[in-house]
C-alpha cells in the first residue's frame, strides 16, 4: 500500500490503532518508491503522553532498511492539536532520521474518540 497522502495516512494508521484508549506511536516504514514495507508499535503510555525516544522509533526502520518513515500517534481526547512536546519530539526524531539517511516524511496524530479527525505535521509546514 502506498501512503499517498496525509488523509491515507491517517486512515491506515487509524485500523492500526482502532479502539485503543491510551496513546501510542506507531511507525510505518517505506521503500524508496513510498510503498509501505511494515509497521511497527514504538511506544504505548497513558491517557495523555507516550514517551518517544529517535532510538525506539529508527531500529525498525534500520532493520527493514526503511527509506522513509511516517509516524502517527493518537489522541484519545479527540484534540489532535500537537502539543509543545509533539513539536519537540518531532523535530528531533526528523534530525535522527537526517543523520541515519531515513527521512521522516510526516507526523499524523489521530483522533481516537470515534471522530475522523487528523493533524498533519507536514500539511502544516512542520516537517524541514
């Protein structure tokens, strides 16, 4: 399956994470041509944080010999609105991805309250 776009995306990360009621951030890893080659669980937490750590997030991607990644987390709350530390953790994982040659293309955080709602950090200009 090819990750076209934010809007697919967040629907394939959204059968990924169907009915969790706590955060996670998962991973989908993809080949140079943008066809997804796997995903993987990085970290599940609370109602309201999942610690994300570049190191738990690229191991995957280095073992499939990923090109690229996208992430997604979900928001139980329905606000998918990044937070300050979204916005930091996002930034460092896109400079981890830079110096391991894996580019991370987006950020998705879902709604996983029932709604369809979705951020993008690259729609937003948030991916450099």
């Amino acid at each position: 399956k090819k990750l076209t776009s934010s809007a697919v995306a967040a629907s394939f990360f959204r059968a990924m994470l169907d009915g969790v009621d706590r955060e996670h951030f998962v991973i989908a890893m993809l080949n140079q041509a943008g066809v997804v080659i796997g995903g993987n669980p990085v970290s599940m937490g609370s109602l309201t944080a999942s610690v994300v750590h570049p190191r738990e997030v690229f191991i995957a991607a280095i073992q499939s010999k990923a090109a690229g990644i996208i992430c997604c987390h979900n928001h139980p709350s329905g606000n998918v609105q990044p937070s300050q530390e979204d916005k930091v953790a996002t930034a460092r994982l896109v400079e981890g991805g830079k110096l391991l040659g894996i580019d991370v293309l987006d950020h998705v955080i879902i709604a996983t309250d029932g709604s369809d709602s979705y951020f993008s950090f690259a729609d937003n200009g948030m991916i450099k």
